[in-house]
C-alpha cells in the first residue's frame, strides 16, 4: 500500500496531513465542527459511548476538548477523515488522559467514529492502521492502546484487525449513563508496542 504524508519537524509543528488508499486524514479544526455534530447526533454511531444522540451544545464542548488535544504532545491529537472529499468520521491518537489511562510517557490512545453510512467498508481499520503507523515512525511511540466497552463487538474486531491485541479488561472508573447497552460488561484494553509492531512490519 503506497502511503504518501507531508514531511515536517514533529518538534516544531502539531500534526501531519496523512494519506493512505481512500483517505485523507486532515488535523481537526473548527471548519470541521459541523461533520462532527452529524456525527455524534446519531444515536446509533454513540450506542457504546452515551446511548444516546448529542446535543449540539455537547458537541460543540467535545469539540473544544478536541482540539486542545493537539496541544499536548507534539504529532498527536485527532484528525479528520475525508474519502474523496466525502466526510467519513474521526481519529483520534492522544496522550494517555482519564482514571482509565495512566500518564506514561511515550503511550498514546486510538480512536475512531465513523459516519453509520460508511460502516462495514473498512474505513475505521484502515485509518487506525495509517494512525499506529505515524505514531511509531513519525512520533517515535513506544505503546499505542485502545480503549472499548466489552460489549462493543464491532470496535474490538476493529482493534484485532490493525495488531493490536487484548491487555485487560476493567471497570471504568467514569460512570456510564443507564442508557449505554452492555455497560455493566465493563471495558477492555487492547495494544500493541513499538517492538512488536517493526517486528511484524519487517
């Protein structure tokens, strides 16, 4: 798969523009906040993560906590996803952050959420892929992780498929509104690290 990315100086910007087969993955900025309420006002898209559609006024919040993201570490923070100019959701690569994820140095976590229109089509792995990729070759990482709800079948697969493989499970130390289906499952971790990822790479 041929991957084509801007070339910079991690020290000295935020994150790159990156490219693989179908997407184009762009920084989040505020030109992307209305994808974004879109996005998280569909109910089904945040069945494991609310159970319920977001007001604007949430996304809006959300957005913001997005965006300061990039500010933390140097190549991290969430990004936007374009298929030939088509909005198909977001990414996310972050440092560790919440009663959950451990303040380590070098660790960062995955994410993704993809339109409903756009499941079943790979856009979520492939993303992911390009995202674990530019964080061990470009950000230098030693551990990338993701987070899911136990019961959320369809984001652990994903995880499976990109090389990351099953650490924990846990109890959330956030508490989940009644309405998210599964919660009393509790949550898994799934990773894989820098060592193991060049290995299977070359």
């Amino acid at each position: 798969l041929l991957r084509r990315r801007k070339r910079a100086k991690l020290g000295h910007m935020a994150q790159l523009t990156l490219q693989t087969e179908r997407l184009r993955l762009v920084p989040l900025a505020d030109e992307h906040l209305q994808f974004e309420i879109e996005l998280d006002s569909d109910a089904e898209v945040m069945k494991h993560i609310t159970g319920r559609a977001s007001s604007r006024d949430e996304v809006e919040q959300a957005h913001r906590r997005r965006l300061a993201a990039a500010d933390e570490v140097p190549g991290l923070g969430f990004w936007a996803g374009f298929a030939d100019d088509e909005f198909i959701g977001w990414w996310i690569l972050q440092p560790p952050n919440g009663p959950d994820q451990p303040r380590v140095a070098g660790e960062a976590d995955l994410g993704y959420r993809v339109l409903r229109r756009h499941w079943r089509r790979g856009y979520a792995s492939e993303g992911a892929s390009e995202l674990i990729r530019y964080g061990f070759e470009d950000v230098c990482l030693d551990r990338v992780f993701a987070q899911t709800m136990a019961a959320n079948a369809a984001s652990r697969a994903t995880m499976a498929t990109v090389g990351l493989t099953f650490t924990r499970a846990f109890v959330s130390g956030e508490p989940y509104d009644d309405l998210v289906p599964g919660a009393e499952q509790g949550e898994v971790e799934y990773a894989v690290t820098r060592t193991t990822w060049l290995h299977r790479s070359g």
